[in-house]
C-alpha cells in the first residue's frame, strides 16, 4: 500500500489496492463494502482490472487504518486467508500496491458492474505495449477534437457575449486535457518511456476527459464530446466505456429555455 498525490486536482489523498487475479465477484464486494467505510470518499477502478484507488480524507481516516480494512476485506471476500498475519509482507503480490505497474490507470470514479466488460474486449488492446501504440495514434485525433471544442465552447454568443457560465467548467476542464494529453504524448515519444512513469498523466487525462464530457452531455455538441472520450478512454484502456457512450446517445438532448 501506498499514498500517492492525485495529480489529478493536487489534493485528494488515495492509496492503490492490486487486485490482479481475483475474481470478479470478489473484486465487486470489495469495492462495496469499502465505499461504505467511514472516512472513504470514492473507489475507482485503475483502469483494466489490476487495481483499485481508495480516495479518503486524512482528517477522518489514516492511511495505516486504510491499510488494515483493505487486509480485513481481502480476508471476508475470499483473497486472504483467516489465519494469515495482518503483517503487510504476508499479502500475497497481488494485494501490494499497484502504484508503478504498467497496466494501470486511473479513472473517474466509474461504478463496478456486476459482470464488468474490460475495455480489450472491444477495442482488441490486450497488451501495455499495444496501448502505448494506440495511445500515439489517437491521442493527435483527441487534441484535435479539444481545440474543436474550445474554439466551440469560447466563441461568442449570438449576441456578442462571453461564454455562458455553464460552459466555463467544461472549458477549464478542456484546457487543462490538453495540457496532460500534450505532456502524456510527448513522454510515451521519448527514449526508455514505460507506461508506468506515465501512470500520474494518465490519471489525469482520464479525469478531465470525464470531467469535460459530464459538462457538455446537454449540450448541443454531443457528437464532438462523445468522440473526444472514445477516442482517450479506448487507448488508456478503461471499462465501460462503450456503454457510457451508450447511454449518452440514447440521452442526448438540447435544453432549451422555457
């Protein structure tokens, strides 16, 4: 286990939980019954299925005592057996911290389906080294579709207007993807790159990708926004994905003022 800094906002405290070769169900009741612990505020899969992030707040709950109940679950769904030390070296490989491993990412607090789809089985990404390729190839077609949007999201109103407010996050958020997803291509282009010294930008693309697509679903650019997130999160290799954007078409719809 450790702590490591969300680059994603430069302030929520998490740890990372590997959970490689579990079973589906066990990973499922494990992220259940850590989101109800008191001083948790989100559990996200990392991408995949390798890991978790625990988000919590140190004022509420320590990392050590994170530490113990992510023993104490591993133990009641099946991972760890009862009479095992609590003693952090007797966690099996998979239960240590996944902070570092290639495979693994972060993402926007998704919730855990009951029969998880992996992002391989729809885009055919089965390996770190295939994702990084892939990764170069969309990531110009998804900067691209950021400056669209900005251009989109900063033009003046009809009547010669700044932005409308509600158009400010998804803005901000727009400006600071492409930053990272900038910063991620250029590292992945350099000498003796290994995705997991990239895994803090990944997190980071990931969240304001989300983060800028949950701002523009009602607005009159779906079909940018949706493109824009396939494009990021078929590379980085998330789950559920497909179905998001699913949903997100069969939802699409213009407010228009009363």
């Amino acid at each position: 286990m450790s702590t490591n800094l969300d680059l994603s906002t430069g302030k929520e405290h998490r740890i990372s939980v590997g959970v490689s070769g579990w079973e589906p169900d066990q990973k499922n009741e494990f992220a259940s019954r850590f989101r109800q612990l008191d001083g948790v505020e989100r559990v996200q899969s990392a991408g995949g299925s390798t890991s978790f992030y625990i988000y919590f707040d140190p004022e509420r709950v320590s990392e050590d005592e994170l530490g113990e109940r992510a023993r104490e679950l591993a133990r009641s769904v099946g991972v760890l057996d009862e009479a095992q030390s609590v003693d952090e070296h007797d966690l099996p490989s998979n239960m240590l911290s996944a902070f570092g491993e290639p495979d693994t990412v972060s993402t926007a607090a998704p919730s855990i389906a009951s029969d998880p789809i992996q992002s391989s089985a729809w885009t055919g990404i089965q390996s770190v080294q295939e994702r990084i390729i892939a990764f170069k190839q969309l990531a110009p077609v998804a900067l691209a579709a950021v400056d669209c949007l900005l251009v989109e999201l900063q033009a003046a109103g009809h009547n010669g207007g700044p932005p409308l407010d509600e158009r400010k996050e998804a803005i901000e958020a727009l400006r600071q993807l492409h930053d990272c997803l900038g910063a991620l291509l250029a590292a992945v282009e350099s000498e003796g790159f290994s995705w997991a010294d990239g895994e803090g930008l990944v997190a980071s693309c990931a969240h304001y990708a989300i983060r800028a697509y949950e701002t523009l679903r009602d607005d009159p650019i779906p079909f940018a926004a949706s493109g824009l997130v396939l494009a990021i999160c078929a590379a980085l290799g998330f789950p559920e994905v497909g179905g998001m954007l699913s949903g997100a078409a069969l939802a699409i719809r213009k407010n228009v003022p009363s």
